[in-house]
C-alpha cells in the first residue's frame, strides 16, 4: 500500500534523530562540564621550611615529601621559602643562610620541587611571611630599620624592645616583632623578595602572601590593656592627643578597637606594589595571600582589607584560614566568601582532625556542595608537617577519597 504522507514520516525520523542527537551532546557537555569542575577545584598543602619536619632542609624528609606527594591529588603546594627576614634562596635583602647550608651540602630543595612538580601537572607557590620577623632582632631588615621600623603598643613599648613578646596586657596575636606597613624599607624590601624569586625561579606558579597584615592584642592568660599595636608616627599622634585631651578622653579614644585607615591602607599598598611590579616582570604568576577568616576582624583588627584586594585585582585569590573542629563555626566564616568562587579558597586546619577524621570530612563535604558560577572554591590543608606521621597519612588517604 502507498505511504500517503511520506513527508510527514521521514519528517519525525529526522527529528527523531535530531532529538537523540541533541541528547548524546547534552550529556558528554554534562560529562565534561562535570570532570572540568573536578579539576578546576584547588586542592592545596602548605609545606613548612621550619619546625619539627624540615623538608626543605633535610634529605631524608626531602624524599618523604616527594613520596608523600607522589600519592596525592595535590593540585598547588604552597612552599615556605621566606620566614623571619630569613631565605631558601640567594638573596640581597634577606639571611640567605638556610639557602647557603643547603648548597653546601649539594642539596637545593627548590629547584628539585618545582621539577617534580612540574612532571605532574602541580603549581608550586613561594610563600612567603611578610610583616613578622619572630624575635632576632640581628635580621637584615631590623638593622636597616631599627626599633622605629615596628609596631608599639599605646604606652610606646615597642614589640622590637620585648624581642616579641609584647608588655604585660599588650601581647601580639602571634608572638614576634612586627614590621610597620608604611615603612618605605619593609615595602621595598617585600617587593624585592618577590622579584628575586620570580627571577631565579622562572618554574615558579605564584607568589602566596603570609602574614600580610598587622597584629592585634590577644592573650588567653592575660587580661588585654590595649586595643591595639601603633606606628611610630601613629604613637606621635596619640601623643599629641594626649596633651590636647583630658585624661577621660584619652581613654575613650584609646578603647577604640578599629585599626587605623592608615594601617590598612599601608598593608594594601604593599600588596598593589608587589602587584605591580609582577605584572610588570613576571605577569603569568599568580598573586595569592593567607588571610583571616572573619572578614571584619581582618579588616578591622588586622588592617587586612582582603575583599579589597579580590575587588580590586590586587591578588588572584585567598585562602582563608578557617581552623576549628566546630562546624557550625566553620560554616559561618565560610559562607561569607561564596560570594567569590574559586577566587576564594578554604585554608584548613587538618592537624585538628587528627583524632577524629571526620571533623575534616564534614569541612570538605561543606566546601564541596558550596558550588558558585564563578568556580569552585579550593580546600588548602595546613600543613604538611601535622600530616607527615603514621595518623597524618591516614587521614590524607581519607581526605583523598573524597575527591
């Protein structure tokens, strides 16, 4: 019998197949759209230069580091090189000396880094810690800038003076001599440091800031006395203040907890300037800095305006150091950075997990069904040396297997 309506017929098996069609492209574009998320998202380890593993000084923990990242999904390794005015590397304005016993000894941990780690498709950071010096006061940068070049508390104690520690009721956050911000040396100083390692390390990824940032008054032992660590020229100012107010009104505005626009404002130049001069002379690296979790105390307490410098295109990205075993404080400084996606990444404290792994499994489910249109947010685990031990292992292989 004839078709009547051949057209109508061959019409639907075209759309048929068109239809179909449709679907396979769909679902491989899902595929793919789904495998390029996983690899899109950060996983990241801070690696230390000083402490009880000592990687970056020792052969033998130099070879369990390898070993230990040759299992691994790490993705980024964020490599200490730069800690108290101190470097892993040749420099003119820093104690080159770590770097100095390596060579003596034919070992240069660097180079051998970021070879292994190019191999295998791994971003190394330089890490750096910026505005902290600890307690030597001999350092390079504490000889060309002196007491004057550091933070002192509102009755003119210097952190230099107290080799760190802080008076009675005034202590630093974390102990150490902190750099004034503002003070041209330290800038220029930092500014050097990122491009001698840019120069002599052109294998390197990024740059990743540490200790950006100033210090504010905490002691669990003590009852705080001060609200916060002044400049010099901040400390002249309060000087003067106090010869112009009576004493009640001094005290109100020493309660004032805020740190100065000043402050801020001088540890944000120091990142434009680092900014600049990478776009400048190295403009494939990647910018990043370790921050404070809770925006407002950062920038409130800590002159670390972060949302400023993602807004700006100052860095690339963060990581926030979100350490605590409790979720539901971990949840609330976490969702304050969903806004940012992948540019905003989640430092966790993995040595809090070591007795119980599912403290950091619950922090990385949480992280993973955070998904934004702006990427993935990474998960950076501080650090390697809490993890380089029989129970470290173990619960990296359970972290892992979440991946």
């Amino acid at each position: 019998m004839m078709n009547k309506y051949p057209i109508k017929i061959s019409t639907i098996i075209v759309s048929n197949l068109f239809l179909k069609s449709l679907f396979i492209l769909s679902s491989l574009e899902l595929i793919f759209m789904s495998y390029a998320g996983a690899e899109e998202r950060k996983i990241g380890l801070w690696i230390e230069a000083e402490g009880e593993v000592r990687p970056l000084s020792d052969k033998k923990e130099f070879k369990k580091l390898l070993d230990t990242l040759s299992k691994s999904k790490f993705t980024d390794l964020y490599v200490q090189i730069y800690r108290h005015n101190r470097s892993w590397f040749p420099s003119k304005v820093s104690d080159s000396t770590p770097y100095y016993e390596n060579r003596r000894k034919g070992f240069y941990p660097i180079n051998k880094l970021i070879s292994f780690s190019k191999k295998r498709g791994i971003k190394v950071h330089a890490w750096i810690n910026a505005l902290r010096v600890g307690e030597n006061t001999s350092t390079p940068i504490l000889e060309k800038v002196g007491e004057e070049g550091t933070l002192y508390d509102s009755k003119g104690t210097s952190l230099y003076s107290t080799k760190g520690e802080g008076a009675v009721g005034c202590r630093p956050d974390t102990p150490g001599i902190w750099l004034d911000p503002s003070n041209e040396e330290v800038r220029n100083t930092l500014v050097t440091v990122s491009k001698e390692l840019t120069t002599r390390y052109p294998g390197l990824s990024g740059i990743h800031l540490d200790m950006i940032r100033t210090t504010f008054p905490y002691s669990e032992n003590e009852t705080t006395l001060c609200k916060q660590f002044l400049t010099k020229s901040e400390l002249e100012e309060a000087k003067l203040l106090r010869s112009s107010l009576n004493e009640a009104e001094f005290k109100s505005e020493l309660k004032q907890e805020d740190t100065s626009d000043f402050k801020r404002q001088a540890v944000t130049d120091i990142v434009r300037h680092i900014r600049r001069n990478l776009d400048m002379t190295a403009p494939q690296i990647e910018l990043s800095a370790a921050v404070l979790a809770n925006y407002t105390k950062a920038k409130c307490h800590a002159s670390q305006d972060w949302k400023a410098w993602l807004d700006q295109g100052l860095v690339d990205n963060v990581v926030t150091m979100n350490y605590t075993t409790q979720i539901d404080r971990f949840s609330r400084e976490f969702s304050p950075i969903s806004e940012y996606g992948k540019k905003a990444n989640v430092g966790v404290g993995a040595w809090l997990s070591l007795g119980d792994k599912n403290i950091l499994i619950e922090q990385v489910k949480k992280v993973k069904a955070t998904e934004s249109t702006k990427g993935s947010h990474g998960i950076v685990l501080f650090s390697y040396a809490n993890l380089a031990n029989p129970k470290g292992l173990s619960l990296l292989k359970s972290f892992f297997e979440e991946f």
